[in-house]
C-alpha cells in the first residue's frame, strides 16, 4: 500500500510539473548591420528597415545634424499603408567624437508618434569628418534612448526603448548653407 501511494503521488507530481510551460526571456540584441548603413532595435525588436535601408541626412544649421532612417510601411487594420521611421537629431562638430550634445530622438510607427526625452538619450559620435570641400560630413554613430508617445488616457503614456547604430552615413549640408 505505501508503494502504490507513493507511485500514484510521484506521478502526481511528475504531471503536475510537466503541466508549467517553461518562462521565456528574451535578451535583446545588439544591433547588426545587415549589409545596411544603419541598424536599430525597438524594444529589443529589429527596426524593419526599408530594403534598400533609404534615409535622409543634413546639416540644418551649420552645426546640427539630422538624420531620417526609413523603415518598411506598416499595413494597419484597413489595408492602408503608413510610414515608419526613426528622426535623429544631434550637434556635430569636425573630428569631434563622443557623446554628442543636443541629441534628440523620434520614432512613427503606424501614424502614432514617439518623443525621446533629451536627458534619456544618448548619441556617441565614433566618426565625424568633413568633405575637403565642406558640402557633406560622413558619420558614425550609436545611440540609446526611452521614446513616449502622446497621452493615450490620463493613466497611460506609451514607452518605447530604442537603441541604434549608423556607419558612413554622408550628411549633406543644407543648400542654403553652401
């Protein structure tokens, strides 16, 4: 009798442990650049990037950069298409390196906007050098920053974390500034 019961409690047991799915984790990768210039994560998931990895670049006012990293469209819930995409704006200066002053970040995705907040975002210049002829600056770039979106309710604001990387991308200077 003792055997029998303690069979019957260790397949108790047994199906009951085999009963819980294990807890999956996902560390979020560093970003790879695919064969792009440019590579970004979302909240540890890829940024889905144009398959041409398009984007844009220039210097605004002689000293601010600004870059736009194109992603795929997204097709919402009515069959339309939107854009998604990542704004990054930072203060460069000829063969200065390191963090870069002024950085601002912004992320859309499916009409829905996200500001980075300056004191969270971090942008760390690798490389940035001018043209001989001062008409473009190629850069490299990480950056890491904590996006919110509008005010959806009173008690929630969405959040997105985001961290990228740009190599050898040329920053052209805006016309008017030649």
């Amino acid at each position: 009798m003792k055997k029998l019961f303690f069979t019957l409690s260790m397949f108790s047991v047994i199906i009951m442990a085999s009963s819980f799915k294990g807890i999956e984790t996902r560390k979020p990768l560093e970003p790879a650049l695919n064969g792009g210039p440019f590579a970004a994560r979302i909240d540890g998931f890829a940024f889905d990037a144009h398959k041409d990895h398009k984007y844009e670049a220039s210097i605004k006012d002689g000293s601010t950069a600004e870059v736009i990293l194109y992603g795929n469209d997204v097709k919402d819930k009515s069959g339309n298409y939107n854009p998604q995409k990542i704004g990054v704006e930072f203060s460069v200066k000829d063969g200065v390196i390191g963090l870069a002053a002024g950085s601002k970040v912004s992320f859309e995705f499916n009409k829905e906007k996200f500001y980075s907040n300056p004191q969270s975002t971090e942008l760390t210049i690798k490389k940035a050098v001018w043209s001989a002829d001062h008409k473009s600056m190629t850069i490299s770039a990480d950056f890491k920053c904590q996006v919110e979106g509008v005010r959806t309710s009173e008690d929630y604001t969405p959040s997105l974390g985001i961290r990228g990387t740009v190599e050898n991308i040329t920053i052209a200077v805006a016309s008017d500034l030649k």
